[in-house]
C-alpha cells in the first residue's frame, strides 16, 4: 500500500478511535468520522468495508499495542517480582501512550453488548491469568505471601488501570491523573508489592 495511503487510513482509524473512545461506537457515525478526519466518506468506504470493520481494527490494535506488549515481560527474565514491576510499568505507559484504545477496551468491557466486547473481555481473561501465574510463582518460592493468585491479579489489573480510567471520566483530581506513566507505574507497584510481598 503506497504511503499516503496508508497514512490516510492511520489517520482515519485515529480519528474513529477518538470518537468511538469518546462516544462509544453505537453513537458514532461514518460521517462524524469524515467530518473528524476531514475527508469524504467516500475516502473511509474505500478503506474500510463499513464501521463494523473499522472498529475491528481498532480491536486488533487493542490487542497489538495495549495487551501483547505488557503480556511479553510477565514471560521475561527475573524473579517474579521483578516481572509483575516491569508489567506494571510496561501496562501503564501502554495504557498513557493509547488512551483512545484504552477507552475503547473499557467501553467494550462493561458493555457485553458491544461489538469488541468478546475480543476484550479474552484479552482481560488473558491477562489475568498471566498474571495470577507470576503470582503463584512467586508464592511457591516464597516471595509473595499464601493469597489467591486470581484474585490477586484481578485487583493488580484493576490497579494499573484505575489512573487512566480516572483520567478519563473526569474524576476530581487532576492534578493526580495528570502524573507521569512513570510515576504512576512506582507507585502502583510500591502498593501492590507491600501488600503481597513476604518480606
């Protein structure tokens, strides 16, 4: 595919994947999304089949940019606490750096309706069950206390993700979400690890 052209088509998932991260997708249309990107929908239908397809691959991003990327160091090298800070951080840069995919994975999440909820809700699945695995690693060599590595990895998921999902619904604290991935990701961890540690 030629350069403009796929620089068209980048340009134009970027702008469906504000508007549907914003809006949801049921209340998005092609021509909001024309008028976003600032062409014709006749431009959008060139590159995508319809709306449907587009938001198909705004899943696959979900999966290729947000979920794959952090999923590979819970697999790395190091102890098993020093995978689950290297996922910490790697879930909440990932999660800063593709705000619009983050709420597009939020959205489909608690709506089992939507049309990604199924791609979604495999990828939560996924990374829970990584993570309880690190988890239970961990407590077999006697870093982490006896807990329940499942629910021990739905409350760290929810954790790396509670700063982004602040941000975006406007929770009453700006000045907290506005923190660096950095930041946010030490603190995260500071958290996390105190409560399960055996230190």
């Amino acid at each position: 595919m030629p350069k403009k052209s796929t620089d068209t088509r980048e340009r134009i998932l970027a702008c469906a994947g504000d508007l549907f991260g914003a809006h949801g997708y049921d209340a998005v249309t092609v021509s909001e999304i024309a008028g976003e990107c600032e062409v014709s929908t006749s431009l959008i239908y060139y590159h995508f089949k319809d709306k449907e397809s587009l938001m198909r691959a705004l899943t696959e991003r979900i999966g290729s940019d947000l979920v794959e990327p952090t999923l590979v160091t819970l697999s790395g090298e190091g102890s098993s606490r020093e995978r689950l800070e290297v996922f910490i951080e790697a879930w909440v840069v990932a999660a800063f750096a593709n705000r619009d995919l983050f709420r597009i994975h939020l959205r489909s999440i608690s709506n089992p309706e939507s049309l990604a909820a199924a791609e979604s809700l495999a990828y939560a699945s996924q990374t829970i069950e990584a993570i309880a695995s690190v988890i239970a690693e961990g407590m077999h060599w006697g870093e982490f206390d006896p807990v329940d590595p499942l629910l021990a990895a739905e409350c760290l998921l929810s954790l790396v993700s509670t700063r982004v999902t602040a941000g975006e619904i406007n929770a009453p604290h700006d000045q907290l979400v506005e923190a660096d991935a950095e930041q946010t990701a030490g603190f995260i961890s500071m958290l996390f690890m105190e409560g399960i540690c055996a230190c």
